[in-house]
C-alpha cells in the first residue's frame, strides 16, 4: 500500500499499521523476481523506500531491517488443556482477579470503546508514546467492530475500568491487537483476566487461534507475558529496500529512550496533540 506524506515522504508498506502481513502471491511466484517489479514501481512513484513484513523466510539472501516474535495461541485443544498450558503464575492471576472482584464486559458499544481509548491514553503515557488519535480507534469502531470483525473486552473493579483489550477477527482467526490499565489497579491483575476471557470467547465460538501480536526482540518484559499463555512463537521479519540508494538496508538505532523520557513529563493534551498530527505519517 502506497502511503503519502509531506513529513515521513512517500514509501510503500505492505500494510500500515500491521504487524505482518505476507505478499499475496501464487503459490508457484517467486518473491524475489516480484520485488524487481516492486522496486521498478517504488522509483517511478518516488518512493523513499518500501517495507515487507514476513512472517516466513521467503527473502533469505536479504539484509533484514528489523525482527520481531510472533506469538499464537492454538485454540482447538479443549479449554482444561489450554488452562493447563499457562504458566503457573498466569493462572494464579487470572484467579487473583476473580477473587478480586474484577467483572469482563465483552462488547461492540461505543461507549466502551471510549472507555477503552480513556484506558489506552493512560497507557501510552506511561510508556512514553503519544496516543494514536481518537478518529484513527473510530475507524477501527465503524470499519470493523460495527462489522462483527472485532470485539472490545473491558475489566471492571467496582463499576470502574480498570484494563482492556481490542481484538479482531477473521475466517477462524482472532488476533489481539491493543491493550491497555491503569496502573493504579494493577494488584487486582485485571489485564490477565481480560485476555483469558478473550481465549474462552474465541474458543466457545470455534476459532482455531488467537495471535498475541508481534513483539520487540529486546522487550523482556512482553516476551514473559506473552510465552506465560501456551503461546507458540515465530520470527517475523522485515525487510526495508532504500529506492535512493538502491538496496535493503539494517536497522538504524534510535534514541528511543530519550524521546520516551520527554513524552512521559509531557501533559496528555499536549501528547493527544503530537499523536493527532503526526500518527498518520509514520504507519
């Protein structure tokens, strides 16, 4: 998909937004003689440069720009097996949220999806990101949930929200796409409560998995979380082809940490402000 924008310039990814997404070719194509149209393409459009996101070595002589992990959860067990593939810790949340009093609410209102985004603000301030802009979780409302594709699963505690999660589906597939808490209620483990309801709803309603999403290499953190659900995991991998200088290029490293460091003292409207005029040009 061609993406145009006066700040990032324009480029080609295979899907903005996404995590993965293979090219959609025939069996008997052969990727690396597709690219050579692609690349034809990218420069007559003036692209600065293009991405593929791969979830399988089809480029295996390729400098890869970035890796991620990918983790699946199977859902064809029956749920016992799938409770007794967690962790033991990630069962003993799942039990400290119910013994907490913590209520699931699955829902496609848009009331709760602005609960949700409330959460989600709160979230990606901790982290030091600006939030993606309010429209940007309307579209998902109105393109997908609104469509029975998607599904919003809020925590409660006392009538409050505490944690949430997006998820989406297709065919018999269901992927967890965004997540968010407040950390003020983070010793109820209310997001654990969330994501198992989410297994048992996708189970009960005969999907074959659930996709916890991609996960940066070097995010011990996430990695534990996510391998404490019977996940299985894979490499997903991207590639990044420089049209100006005419070949794939490695990951630059960036001062990630300081940006986040700033974003974190900033005022949620001020980041609501950066992430409304900047989220479009980066996907």
């Amino acid at each position: 998909m061609e993406i145009k924008s006066y700040i990032t310039g324009n480029r080609g990814v295979s899907l903005p937004f996404s995590d993965y997404c293979d090219p959609i070719i025939r069996q008997e194509e052969n990727l690396s003689g597709i690219l050579e149209e692609v690349t034809k393409y990218a420069k007559d459009a003036g692209w600065k440069y293009f991405e593929i996101r791969l979830t399988h070595d089809q480029l295996k002589e390729t400098i890869i720009y970035k890796i991620y992990f990918r983790h699946i959860l199977q859902l064809a067990p029956n749920l016992d097996t799938i409770w007794e593939s967690l962790r033991d810790s990630t069962r003993r949340n799942i039990n400290k949220a119910i013994s907490s009093g913590v209520t699931i609410k699955i829902s496609n209102s848009f009331e709760d999806l602005m609960e949700y985004y409330r959460l989600h603000c709160i979230t990606r301030k901790y982290h030091g990101l600006p939030p993606q802009p309010l429209k940007f979780f309307i579209s998902i409302y109105q393109h997908l949930i609104v469509c029975r594709m998607g599904i919003i699963i809020l925590a409660k505690h006392k009538n409050k929200s505490v944690a949430g999660n997006i998820y989406f589906h297709v065919g018999k597939k269901a992927y967890f796409k965004y997540g968010a808490s407040d950390r003020k209620y983070q010793q109820y483990r209310a997001s654990n409560l969330v994501m198992w309801e989410a297994i048992q709803h996708y189970h009960s309603n005969s999907y074959a998995s659930l996709c916890f999403g991609r996960t940066d290499i070097e995010d011990s953190g996430l990695l534990q979380y996510k391998n404490g659900w019977g996940t299985e995991s894979s490499i997903i991998r991207y590639h990044k082809y420089d049209t100006l200088q005419g070949h794939f290029l490695n990951s630059k490293s960036t001062n990630k940490h300081t940006m986040s460091k700033v974003c974190k003292c900033l005022p949620l409207g001020v980041l609501h402000l950066i992430g409304s005029l900047c989220y479009r040009h980066i996907g």
